[in-house]
C-alpha cells in the first residue's frame, strides 16, 4: 500500500512538473512588429481590401494567422513604420503593444529601410528599447525577404550583438512564393478581387506566408 501511495504520489509530481514545463516553455502572447508582409491595412486606389499580411488571400493565410494556429498563441501583427523613419521614429508609440506584456517578439522588417544613414545605431536602439519595455520576453530577429543585404548584415549583427536569435529568410524570395497579377484576394467581407497592382503582386502569396510561418516557428522551436 505505501509502495503504491509512493508510486502514485511519485507520478503525480512528475505530471505536474511536465506540466509546469509546457506551460514555461509556451508562449500565450506574441508580438510580431513588422510591415505591409505582416499586416495592411485596405488601400483601395492598389487594389487591396485586406486587414492582415498583403497579399495573402484570406486572414488565416497570412503568415501571422498561420503561426498563431500552429502555436496556439495569442498572435498580435503590428505594422510600424520604424523602417522608413528609423531615425526620427517615436518609439513610445509603440508602449501600448508593450504594455500586453508580451512572452515572444518577433521582428520581421527590413524591407522598406531605404536610408542606411546611422541604420545600425538606429536598430540597436530600437533593440534596446524593447527589452526595456518587456525585458522578461523572449526576441527573435528575422531577416528580409526581398533582397537586400545591407539591410540583413546589420539585422544579424545586431541582433548577434545582443544575444538575440536571427532568422533568415532569403531563400523564400522565389517566384512561387509571391503572389502575381490577377490573383484572387479576398476583402473583410469575403468578396472576390483581382491584384491588379504589382506592388501588391511582389509580396508573399498564400505559398510564401506559408512558408515564412514555416520558418518562423522552426526557429522558435530551435532556439527556445
């Protein structure tokens, strides 16, 4: 009887230490501060109707969407601006993100810095504001999609600099990941539209986020 109360309570710890594990090693908030790829809002005059990642089809076919079903997280895109005024951004405007407490934040931008003037200085601040918001949650770093190496060398610096996992993702710019002209999308009311911009076009089809949310979440994986 005492053997088998032992066994039992042995178990039970074991349980509840597996248990504990799962819910340390999970992440129930994630914050992905991003770009058009992550989320737009519609823009008509283009020919997007979409509110998540351009151009993917449909909400739950942006790579975000798809990551928070493969996590069985709670996934929060934000598209910030930071890229294109790295040097006059007011980072504050990003505390209210912060302030949701976040366990994981990815940065997945880069495509639209255009002004590589102080960029390195400018991310490492950008880095170092972050983790003084949220310094309890997790980092990841990801690369461009769209050529540009410039860009991918100070993102992996810094983020190498600072302990931080990066991620490649320059591999996905492929014909088959991106969307193209007179492909279907869908706006918030499920009726059907054409791309008809190819500024739209250049960016990820369902193909594409799928596999950004592929990559994403095998790095995750790897590093936490």
């Amino acid at each position: 009887m005492i053997k088998w109360l032992t066994f039992v309570i042995s178990g039970l710890i074991t349980f509840s230490c597996i248990e504990s594990e799962t819910k340390r090693d999970s992440f129930e908030k994630v914050l992905v501060l991003g770009n058009s790829i992550t989320k737009h809002a519609p823009y008509p005059s283009i020919g997007w109707y979409g509110n998540w990642g351009m151009a993917a089809s449909l909400p739950e076919k942006d790579f975000v969407h798809l990551l928070a079903a493969t996590m069985n997280s709670d996934v929060k895109p934000v598209n910030t601006s930071w890229e294109s005024h790295h040097r006059s951004f007011d980072l504050s405007t990003l505390d209210i993100h912060f302030a949701e407490k976040p366990d994981l934040i990815i940065i997945r931008l880069g495509e639209n810095v255009l002004d590589l003037v102080d960029f390195q200085h400018s991310f490492s601040v950008f880095i170092s504001y972050i983790q003084s918001k949220n310094p309890d949650a997790k980092l990841l770093v990801a690369g461009t999609i769209w050529e540009n190496d410039e860009v991918n060398r100070v993102l992996q610096h810094v983020a190498e600099e600072n302990d931080i996992p990066f991620v490649s993702l320059r591999d996905l710019d492929t014909v088959e990941n991106q969307s193209y002209i007179s492909a279907t999308i869908f706006d918030e009311h499920g009726t059907p539209h054409k791309v008809i911009d190819e500024g739209v076009a250049i960016h990820p089809g369902d193909l594409g986020m799928e596999e950004i949310a592929s990559t994403l979440y095998s790095a995750i994986l790897t590093h936490f």
